[in-house]
C-alpha cells in the first residue's frame, strides 16, 4: 500500500509499476488483459501510443492516460488524478491533461 499526501488530503491507493511485476515488455491488449486477469481497478498509464480505435467494450476496467509519466507534476495534482480515477467506468478510456 502506497500513501500519497496532497495538501491537507491523504489518500490510501495500492499502486503497481508494471516493469516491477514484469509486465515491462506487455503492450496493449496484453497488458489490458494481464491488469484485469490481475484483478486491477483501473490501468494508469502515460503511454500515448495505445491506440484509440482500440476495442474497449469488452474491457472490465478502465484506462487513465496520463500526459507524462515525471512523478513531480503528478505528485502536484495527484489528489485531481484520484478523483478522475473515482468517474471512471469499466471499459472507458479517459485522457488526462495536467494543467500548468
């Protein structure tokens, strides 16, 4: 279990890099269905090549792309991130764009 702080909101969220449980060379559909057979909530990601037209409606989890993978402006705004993670719905992709 990873804790995040943000400001004066703290947010428990169990987080798992996919290079560390070996799913570094899983791309698309494989790492969509390794998350899910994994028993995962949501896919976090900051790859901006999955593709869109990519058939999600058989999917059971949702998809957050993230417009970079530095922790430092996500950190900043990672409370905003939780609460997109909360909206999403199975099988929806959602673009996340920080804001400056």
């Amino acid at each position: 279990m990873t804790s995040f702080s943000s400001g004066s909101q703290d947010m428990d969220l169990t987080v798992n890099i996919a290079k560390k449980m070996g799913w570094a060379t899983l791309e698309n559909s494989n790492l969509l269905t390794a998350a899910e057979t994994g028993g995962f909530d949501v896919l976090i990601t900051a790859d901006q090549n999955l593709p869109d037209p990519q058939s999600f409606t058989t999917r059971r989890i949702p998809v957050l792309i993230l417009s970079t993978n530095y922790w430092l402006p996500i950190e900043r705004v990672v409370a905003r991130v939780a609460s997109a993670i909360d909206f999403l719905e199975a099988n929806q992709v959602v673009r996340w764009e920080r804001e400056e």
